[in-house]
C-alpha cells in the first residue's frame, strides 16, 4: 500500500486479556518500529527491527510484550496478559532508503484496558 | 542514555505571531536531528531533519530548525504562524553512526494551539 497501515485502529479489551496488534510497512522498507504514546509522555520507542531481526528491543516494557516480524514485511506486537497501564496508542513506523531516521508512521493502534 | 527535552508543552498564539519552540538533546556524539509534525486526526508527518552541513535547515510549510552543537539545541521557528499549524510537534534525535539501532528517540512534544 502507499503507507503504513495498522490494525486495528481501535481496541478495547478487558485486563488480563491478551491483545495483538498488526504493522503493515510500506512495501520495500527495511526497517520497522513500534512505538507506545501516552498522554503527556510522548513516543516512547519500543523495539527496532531491521529485516526479519530485531537488534533493539530495548523498549520493551516486560516480558508481557513481545513482537515479530515475518518475510521482511508484516510486524506483530502481541501484549499478553494486559493492565490498565498499558492503554495508550500503538504506533509503527518504517523506514527505507530516503534516509536513515526518517520514520513513515500509520495511524496507530488505540489500546484501552478496562 | 540519550534523551530530548521540549521545555514547553503547551503553546497559545494568535495567527500571525512568531512561534520558537526548544528541544534540547543529551548525546555528546554526532547525532541527526528531526521535527515531526501531528496534525489533529493525523498521523506523524516530518516536519524538516538535519544531519550534516549547514545548521539552519529549511522544512515544509515555512518551518526552519537551526542546530546549534555548542548548546545540544534544535529549535523550530516559524516568522508567522497560522490556524491550521496547529498541532503537536515532536523533536527527535538520533545517533548518525546507527550502530546496532536506527531507533529515534523522541521528546514529550509541544501543542501548539493558533487562535484566529
């Protein structure tokens, strides 16, 4: 597709269950990321991969999250067992060779742990 | 470890007024340095990115940042705002080495709010 794509755009679900939420890069980049923004924190970086591999995933809040990303292309980022801390938006972006840095976002996944 | 800083989280202007918004970075090595733009109901947009030469860097929508390494700052300005720059704005950093991570590291973002 032209850009990133993120599903779902909303998600509400009760604690303790467990929620996945799917990246869609743009065709060809690279790199991908996931982000978690919060009211009032701003982006907080979560993992990094580069192809199917991730070299930082030093963003990782617990080991109740964890993401994979399969044939170079779709990412998963799968938060078992959820909190209520844990409702913010989910944001991925990817990058190719306009740049290094420059992140193409979608739209964002709105987590809500009731 | 690395970390930005926008010391101002909410901004009111009228249209027509100058706008300078701070962002201040703590890595001491050679970084690349971005503004990203949310417009409301929108996804994250670059506003304009620095990585070498000349510090005062031009972006969409009269939007300029000028570098200075002395004082770890990447400031935005815009001579003359308008009502649809309203926004959030985020600063980033990143070291231009990559290493092992491409990751940015982004700070609290500045809303900014133009009255009519």
């Amino acid at each position: 597709g032209a850009g990133v794509s993120q599903s779902p755009s909303n998600k509400v679900t009760e604690k303790g269950k467990d929620v996945e939420l799917r990246c869609d890069p743009i065709s060809g980049h690279t790199a991908l990321y996931w982000y978690r923004q919060s009211l009032g924190q701003g982006l907080e970086f979560l993992i990094y991969f580069q192809g199917n591999s991730a070299p930082d995933k030093s963003g990782l809040p617990s080991d109740r999250f964890s993401a994979e990303r399969t044939g170079g292309s779709v990412s998963t980022l799968t938060i078992q067992r959820t909190q209520q801390e844990d409702s913010a938006v989910y944001l991925c972006a990817s990058s190719g060779n306009r740049g290094p840095g420059e992140l193409f976002f979608g739209e964002g996944s709105r987590l809500t742990v009731l | 470890a690395q970390s930005v800083s926008q010391h101002n989280h909410h901004v009111i202007l009228s249209e027509a007024a100058s706008l300078e918004l701070g962002c201040n970075y703590s890595y001491g090595g050679t970084v690349n340095l971005f503004w990203y733009v949310q417009y409301p109901g929108q996804h994250l947009q670059l506003l304009l990115k620095y990585f070498s030469g000349d510090p005062l860097v031009k972006g969409i929508k009269g939007f300029e940042a000028e570098f200075i390494k002395s004082k770890f700052s990447f400031n935005l300005r815009k001579p003359s705002v308008q009502w649809s720059d309203t926004a959030e704005y985020f600063c980033a950093v990143k070291r231009s080495y990559g290493g092992a991570t491409n990751k940015l590291i982004f700070g609290t973002g500045t809303l900014l709010a133009v009255q009519p």
